[in-house]
C-alpha cells in the first residue's frame, strides 16, 4: 500500500460515523483476487465503480451495513492514493425482482471523510433508497411476464406485441448467435430475446429479416405470429407485412 494512502479502516468507521443513520463498518483483507468476489460480485453498479471492483485486485474492503440490511462498499480507488471509492450492495432479493431497476450507481470520494459522507449522502444514498424500494416492491408483487410464443422444436418463434416490442424464443442454441448479429438482447426477466419498440417498425422488419437469412443458412426456420396474450385486452394496431423470407410455415 502506498504510504500516502490513508488507512481504509479507520476511514470506514470515520465516513459511518458522519452518515444519516446508524452504520457499522467491518473492515477486512483479501489474500487473492478470488476472495473478493462474493462481494465484489453483489456490487450494484453498471459503471465506473463496479467495473473497479471487479477487475482489480482490492486487497482490502470495508462494508458499512445499516440495521435495514442496507449495504455500502468502501474501497480504495485504484491508482488514486488519495480516493476511496463507495458503492452500493444488492439486496437479498429473487432475480426477478431486480427486473426494471435502475443500478445506484457508486461514487469516489476524498479521503476527507466529512466531505465524502456529504457527497455520499447527497448523491448516492438517495438513488439506493429508491431502488431499494423497487426491489422490495416488486418482491411483494412480482412484475408481469410476457406471455412468450410456442416454442417449436428446431425454430425460432417470433411475436409482435402489443406495445411495438418483438419478442423471440428458441431451443436451438445454434440460433443465437443470429438473433444476438441483429440486435436482439436476452432478457432474462421476460425469458425470451427481445427488439425494442424504438427501433421502428421498418428496422425491426429489416432486423428480423436478417436473423431469418442467418438462421436459414443453418437449417433452422423462423415462424412469426401475433403476440400471445393471458387477459383480455383492446386490440393492437395492425403490424406491417413481414417481408416473405422470414416468415416459415407454423409446423
């Protein structure tokens, strides 16, 4: 550790003392990368902070946790001497409960711990609290799923809904590499792989023309079908005509 670095427990149990609530802080080391990442791997942070807690090697950590279950991560910041960084830690909460929920994305703060918990808790508390109570939220009422389309064997089914987003599934692992080349994204909550409605009708149809060539290239069909649905509900405007390549006949 460079000797210009402030110490990391004490500053833990400094910056805990100065923020809004009770915080306890644990300070413990790291002998090896590996040991670091159940923690480092509950970082709930898309950017900059979570990128630094899972590709360096920390060393050391401190958690501050608040009698709620609430979690903070204090670490040093790589190649700054004289910053810390803070994130926030996920919540004990099913996946699915996660679905929608925007990171509280962490902060680097100064060594000056009154400083940092100002900054702490001006910009990063209130982004925590409020996903925390998404979370806990759609842990009580779980966020509906989209009604998926058949799944046939050797396929890849396609669904236009409602709201303008396609949707797609399949049990051919070779298709995916297809519908990932045309911009389709897994989403793990709906389970199935999806085009957003932003795109535009024109663009999806081109897209999903692409996935059907690639996927006809290695034997495997496409079907395309109205979306189903569980409930009922008013009628969707019409969807344009899919271009006849894509579309495979409904086995």
């Amino acid at each position: 550790m460079s000797p210009s670095r402030p110490d990391l427990a004490v500053y833990a149990r400094a910056l805990a003392a100065r923020l809004p609530g009770t915080w306890a802080a644990t300070y413990s080391r790291h002998d090896g990368y590996a040991d670091q990442l159940a923690t480092a791997g509950a970082v709930w942070d898309a950017g900059a902070v979570g990128y630094a807690a899972s590709t360096y090697v920390l060393r050391h950590q401190a958690v501050l946790a608040r009698p709620d279950g609430a979690r903070l991560l204090v670490f040093d910041r790589p190649l700054r001497p004289r910053r810390f960084m803070v994130a926030a830690l996920e919540p004990d909460a099913p996946h699915d409960s996660f679905h929608g929920v925007g990171e509280p994305n962490g902060i680097a703060v100064p060594a000056d711990p009154a400083r940092a918990a100002a900054q702490v808790a001006r910009r990063l508390l209130p982004r925590y609290e409020h996903a925390l109570r998404q979370v806990r939220h759609n842990t009580t009422h779980p966020p509906p799923r989209r009604p998926a389309p058949p799944l046939i064997t050797g396929t890849v089914s396609i669904a236009w809904y409602p709201d303008g987003v396609v949707g797609a599934v399949t049990g051919a692992r070779d298709a995916t590499s297809a519908l990932y080349s045309a911009g389709f994204q897994y989403h793990p909550h709906h389970r199935m792989f999806l085009l957003p409605a932003a795109l535009g009708d024109r663009e999806q149809i081109t897209r999903i023309d692409r996935a059907a060539q690639q996927l006809a290239r290695i034997g495997i069909g496409v079907t395309v079908r109205p979306a189903p649905t569980v409930t009922p509900a008013t009628p969707p405007a019409p969807r344009p005509a899919l271009p006849t390549a894509v579309s495979a006949p409904s086995r």
